[in-house]
C-alpha cells in the first residue's frame, strides 16, 4: 500500500508520515516547492514530491501508485488575509482532487476540523452527530471555519461524484511541542492571562494521537465511508493546562478568571450594540467566533473507539512531558520520536479515552 | 444598472460590499476560474448566478457594468471582451501591463461609447477630497510639490513574495511595487496635473524573489513637481501624502484618517508655530480616535476612496454625467507610469547604479 499525504511537513502531517513509517506503509509525502525537509529526520528512502497545490500543473504524477490519499494541507493561519486562506485550502483541494479523478487512486482520508461544527446551537456534547455551521452563519465565521467548511463540502461532492471511499477526520485543537498556547487558553496582556471559562474543557488531541487515527483510518477498511472526531478525552480544562502551559515553558504568568456566561453576555451585548455587527473585529468580540473558541462543552472519542478501536496511545501526563521536555534528540526527529513511544507503551499510564 | 464581476478574490468583496449597498444596482452575476471561490463569494454575497467561463457569463447575463478584479495580466483581455459585449468596464489598477495594450482598450471603449473606469480609490479618500475641496476654495495657494510615499512590507512569505507559486505581478515591469505605482501616479496627476518629464530609481534592498522591493521617483509636471517612493522595509505601514501650496501644506496618512494642516497666519512667527502645532495635534487626536472606532463599527476602512468612487462612477453612468475617472485622466497617469518603469538613467546608491526595471539586471543591495 502507499500513501499520499498533503502538508506532509506540517505539525500533523510530519507525524503522520512518521505514524504510517511505523507501520510499514509506503508514503510519497507533499510538500510545497519551497519547503525545507533537512530536520524533519525523514529517512533518505522517504519519496518526496515537490508541488504547491494552488497551481494544478504537475499533480496528476503525484499519485502515481498511491492507493490512499491523506489530505492535510491547508492554511491554518490567515497570515496573507481570509482569501489567501481560501486559495491556500479550498482551490488546492480542487487541484489536488481533480487531478485525482483522472488517476486510478479512489480513497481519500480528509482532515477537517472542529471548526465546521455550529458551536451556537450546540449543548451539552458535541459529537459527529452534532450539527454544521449552516449557510449564510457560516460567513460570519473567521477564514479557517470557512476554508475548512468549503473544503469538506468539495471532497464530499467529488468523492460522490467519482464513488470514492471517503472518511473525514474532524481532530480539535491539534497540540504538542511548540503548538500549546491554543487559542482558547484566553487573552494574553503582558503577563496576565484572561481566562474566560477557566473550567471549560477544550477538545484537544496531541499531535502523535491524532497521527495515529489518521495513519489508522488510511489503513482500516472499516474507515471507509465514515466522519469520526478525533479528540484524546473529554477534554481538559483550560485553567490548568494554562498553569501546565506556563510551568512547562517556565513562563511567569497570572491567570485571571472570567466567567464564560459573563463574557458572552458583554460580547453579545457590545456587538449588537457598540460595534453593529461588524466582523472585522478581534475575533474574541464577534459572538459566534466566540463560542467556537470558548464554548464550555463536553467531547467524545467514542466513535473512533467504536468505529477504529483507536484509544490515544500517549496519556495526557506523557504528551505534557513530551511536549514541554528539553529532549533535543526528540525533537529533532519526530520518527525517533515515534519509535520511543512504541518502546515506551508499557511504561505508560492507561489511555484517557472516553467510554 | 446590472454589473457582474470577473474575479472573486479578496478585492473583489470589497467591491460587491460596496455595491450591495448602491441604490439601483444589482450584482446579476460573477465570474472566478475556481467553482468553489465563484460559489461562495455568490452565495456569501447573494449573487443568483456563478461561471468560471467570463464569455459565457457575458453572453448569458448582458451585465450594463462589468468588474475586473482578477490579477493584472488577466485585465486587458478581459476588459477588451467585457467592453466588446457592450458593457461599461470598471478595473482595478494596473489596468493593463502595458501603455500600449491600454491604448487599446482606451480606442475600444471610445469607439463603442463605453466607460472605462481604473480604480484610483486614493484620490477619493476623506483625506485627499478634503486637500482637494481646500485647493478649490484657494485656500492653497498654487500647489508647488506633492509628496507621495507608501510604505508596505510586501516581503513576507505569504504575499508577493510567495516562493512557492509566483504571484502574477511579478512579472510586471517593476514587479511587485508596479503593482501600486497607479495610486502614486494619479495622486501625482490629481495635484500636479500631467508630467513632462520623470526619473526613477528601484533598488532591491532585502533578499527576496521580488526584482525590486524600494522605488523613487520624480516627476516634473504640468502644475509643479513630485515625488513618489514605495518601500517596502519602512515600517509601519503607512501611505503619506503631503501636499505643498504657496500659503499652505497638508500631511496625510491615507491608511487613516489622519490628515493636518499647516498655513500662513497673520500673527508673529513664533504664534504661528504654536497655533499650527495646536491644530495639527487636535487633527491628530480626533483622527486617532475616528480610526480606531471605524475599526470597532466597521465600514469600509481604507477602502472607503473605493466605495466613493463607486458610487461616483454608478451615479454618472446613471445621469451621463461626467464620470469620476475619465479616459483621457487613466491615459495622462499611465504615461507617467509608464515612464517611471521605463526610465534608463543610471543612478548611484550607495552599493551599486540601479535601471529601470525594464532592465531587471538592477541593484541587489
């Protein structure tokens, strides 16, 4: 078997690779021409195929001999403004996909996101049954929500279109070395930290858990044709992984709390009024942007667990440590790094899943 | 009036913002060669009809208008079949790579008595209508020199300098930085009328694919003289403008509202100095403020000279009236444009002589 993943030298897309090395898949990994692979620690064999998916020439050679495409590129940050975004991750899924259907390759693993979900209609647990952000809400969203929706509304169509095995994979907040100040840790000022919601749970999967799933739903004919969030637990509270936050990367900070039905009541308050509706505000100002960031709500990995028999094979006490360790060998090579959590199964705590 | 939009990035939503809120104009129909960015710019602005094929969205919708705001290489063909299936053109700057292909369009759009219209949104800016209206009431004075700089770090990986696909502006004669020399030519035109002569001077400063990141140019014209400069390493982010008449001066930051004055006055030198420095920093204060709460309200921000100008242009092509951009003004900017990207003199910085960047052999500092 081999696979194609996308954004292979992104945060996900680096272990990923490492996970379906581990596993003795052949992989062909994406990367934009540009991209520099020295310190990823890839193996020399590694087959790595240089394309930036908003031109469409060349992509067709891609997938020559892959059975199973992993789709993780995408632009996470709007740093080049929404439409950059949009090109970036919906236009290079066209691509990507329309090139695809002139191969003989017919299974797609998606990575969308939490994102997509209508976090002002949800209570109590968001699951896959929970629903989508709906049209025109949708574009009061940030760029990430809409590219990440756009693009999960392209696969789908073409993977009916041509009758290809789909599954969607919607991690949460994806973290892990140098990715762990997520967005629903508050507002940073200086030293203080804002903490609204402070026991609010965030949906969170560490980086080598969620590349297992995704490694596994590439693999796992019982994958096919099925849209499973990927979340470690329950979700852990924002208030004391700020505190593991700050520990571990030794940073002084005061953490102030503010009640989540405080907050949302002044946001909601001051955007009706004050700033009239206006969406280029500071995220954290616009209600429903808002809510997908901080909404305290519950979290399952029951259906992978269900659907894969997937449990997060790294404890929440181990991706801490791994995640904040001063370990240059670890993290300079994430395959290593793979190859010592395999080694170090038995010596860890029991899996955080939720039944 | 009915308009349609061929292009439907990130420009193009300011300009189907703006027109949604025009009275007597509907958005029939837009164009994008993605399906998926045409969708969603339809349904996000309720647009009833989407195509990735420009001819056949004129050949189906007939729109009165059209709205160019793809990529500059893209423009002149497209303005060209827009104006020959009858419809009025409105296009972003530059409209066109070269004088020769806007003459072009400019004799097509005269021959079949249609508008053609290039987005000049700076020169209707609060700012500069407000230096404009105090020009008209003689308040300046005769204008002696205009100043134009703007600087914008367009050197980050995401943008312009994208090494992964190059963006299409690059290959525009000057690159990048060619891309906004319109804005600083019809500033120069709007206050010193059409140039008799220009020099240029494009360096490269930092490394980057960019051919050139730092532009000076100057320009004798009609009415006086001006400079124009682009940098892209002078931070912040900031379009100045400073206008020099015989009795006054006026300091613009075009990305806000800020715009001060200074004037002779009646009094002994040392009041004048402190009654400037009073007004100017009253100027300054409510400006900040106005900035900051058009940040917090919304509106259309720096792109309000666009939404005036639309509206401008809608309102003449309803009445017949004089349009706001004519013909022969995008013309008069556009040779001086033209001379600033062709300028052959050779000028010494301090690590090297620079050239025009049609020979973009040029500089690397």
């Amino acid at each position: 078997m081999k696979v194609l993943v996308t954004g292979a030298n992104g945060f996900l897309g680096r272990h990923v690779v490492s996970a379906l090395l581990a596993r003795g898949i052949e992989v062909r990994a994406l990367v934009r021409p540009a991209a520099s692979v020295d310190d990823l620690g890839w193996p020399t064999s590694l087959d790595l195929f240089r394309a930036d998916l908003r031109s469409s020439r060349d992509l067709e050679q891609a997938f020559d001999g892959v059975d199973v495409l992993v789709h993780l590129a995408a632009a996470v940050t709007g740093g080049a403004g929404e439409d950059a975004q949009f090109a970036a991750t919906v236009v290079g899924t066209e691509h990507l996909l329309g090139a695809m259907a002139r191969t003989a390759c017919t299974r797609v693993v998606l990575a969308s996101s939490f994102s997509v979900y209508d976090w002002s209609s949800i209570r109590g647990v968001l699951d896959e049954a929970s629903p989508l952000e709906p049209i025109p809400d949708l574009y009061a969203r940030d760029g990430y929500a809409i590219a990440k929706s756009w693009q999960e509304r392209v696969v789908r169509r073409l993977a009916c279109e041509h009758g290809w095995d789909l599954t969607v994979l919607r991690p949460g907040f994806i973290w892990g070395r140098d990715h762990a100040y997520l967005a629903a840790l508050g507002i940073q000022i200086s030293t203080f930290h804002l903490v609204i919601g402070p026991l609010s749970r965030m949906p969170m999967t560490y980086v080598e858990n969620c590349a297992d799933v995704f490694a596994l739903a590439a693999i796992d004919p019982r994958a096919r044709g099925q849209t499973l969030n990927v979340v470690d637990s329950e979700g852990e509270r924002i208030w004391s992984f700020l505190g593991e936050y700050l520990r571990g990367t030794g940073q002084r900070g005061v953490r102030i709390p503010i009640a989540y039905r405080f907050a949302h009541l002044v946001v909601r308050l001051a955007f009706s009024t004050v700033f009239r509706r206006n969406l280029r505000l500071p995220q954290i100002l616009i209600p429903c942007r808002f809510e997908a960031r901080l909404k305290p709500l519950r979290y399952s990995n029951r259906r992978a667990h269900e659907i894969l028999g997937w449990q997060p094979q790294l404890d929440f006490r181990e991706c801490v440590r791994r995640t904040f360790a001063n370990d240059t060998a670890t993290r300079c090579d994430p395959h290593a790094r793979v190859q010592a959590r395999v080694s170090n199964q038995s010596l860890l705590s029991r899996p955080s899943s939720v039944p | 009036m009915r308009s349609a939009l061929i292009g439907a990035g990130q420009i193009a939503r300011q300009h189907l913002t703006c027109l949604q809120g025009l009275p007597g104009v509907e958005v029939v129909a837009l164009c994008d060669l993605s399906p998926s960015v045409a969708e969603c710019a339809a349904e996000r602005h309720r647009v009833r009809s989407w195509f990735t094929d420009h001819r056949v969205m004129l050949r189906q919708i007939r729109p009165d208008v059209v709205h160019i705001t793809t990529p500059p290489t893209s423009h002149f063909h497209l303005a060209l079949d827009a104006l020959q299936a009858g419809a009025h053109v409105i296009v972003e700057k530059p409209a066109t790579t070269t004088l020769e292909e806007l003459n072009m369009l400019a004799r097509c759009a005269r021959e079949l008595g249609r508008a053609l219209i290039e987005d000049y949104n700076y020169l209707f800016n609060h700012a500069s209508r407000e230096i404009s209206r105090r020009i008209d009431a003689g308040e300046f004075g005769a204008v002696v020199h205009v100043e134009a700089m703007l600087c914008l770090d367009i050197l980050g990986p995401d943008g312009f300098a994208d090494a992964n696909v190059p963006h299409p502006v690059l290959s525009l004669e000057g690159g990048a930085i060619a891309d906004f020399l319109p804005h600083l030519a019809s500033l120069a035109h709007l206050f010193v009328g059409p140039h008799r002569r220009a020099r240029a001077f494009w360096a490269k400063r930092k490394p980057s694919i960019l051919p050139y990141d730092e532009f000076r140019g100057i320009v004798e014209a009609e009415r006086g003289t001006a400079c124009l400069a682009f940098s892209a390493s002078a931070q912040p982010d900031a379009f100045w403008l400073r206008v020099y008449g015989e009795r006054m001066q006026a300091t613009a930051n075009l990305f806000e509202n800020r715009v001060t004055f200074n004037r002779l006055r009646p009094y002994p030198k040392p009041l004048v100095a402190l009654l400037n420095g009073l007004e100017e920093g009253k100027s300054i204060r409510r400006a900040a403020v106005s900035t900051l709460m058009g940040k917090f309200t919304g509106g259309p921000g720096t792109y309000e000279g666009l939404f005036e100008l639309l509206a401008r242009s809608y309102r003449a092509l309803g009445t017949g009236s004089e349009l706001p951009v004519t013909i022969e003004h995008i013309l008069a900017v556009n040779r001086l444009v033209d001379a600033l990207k062709r300028d052959e003199e050779t000028t010494v910085s301090g690590k090297g002589g620079a050239r025009g960047p049609g020979h973009l052999e040029g500089s690397a500092a």
